[in-house]
C-alpha cells in the first residue's frame, strides 16, 4: 500500500513498533497522508516514537 500512496504523490512514514519472536524480523506499520501532510505525519511519528519506545531497540540478530 505504501508504494501505491508514493506513486500517487502522498507522503508515508514507517511507524516500528518492534520484532518479530519467531524470526527477529522487524514489524511495523505505515502511516498515509494527503498532498500537504507532511506536518501531520511528522506529528505523529514524534507522538509514536515518545508511546512505542520498544520499537527502537537493535534487532535479536545484533544483540548476540
């Protein structure tokens, strides 16, 4: 979906929200915006990233 959205001219953003147990895949989802939502994407990833700190730690595979 996010390829379809930066095809037509919208903004996306990638939103983590952690990995995978079984594999150490990292797993997220994407926010859309609208021609001139950039701001608001923005918004929302300083909002995600302050409620998932989760998402922000180095992948299983790094960590041994």
């Amino acid at each position: 979906m996010a390829s379809v959205a930066s095809a037509a001219g919208y903004a996306v953003a990638s939103l983590p929200l952690g990995y995978a147990d079984f594999n150490g895949r990292a797993w997220g989802v994407n926010a859309v915006a609208g021609p001139g939502g950039e701001e608001k994407l923005l918004e929302l990833m300083s909002a995600w990233e302050v409620t998932f700190t989760e998402g922000r730690k180095a992948p299983p595979q790094l960590a041994t």
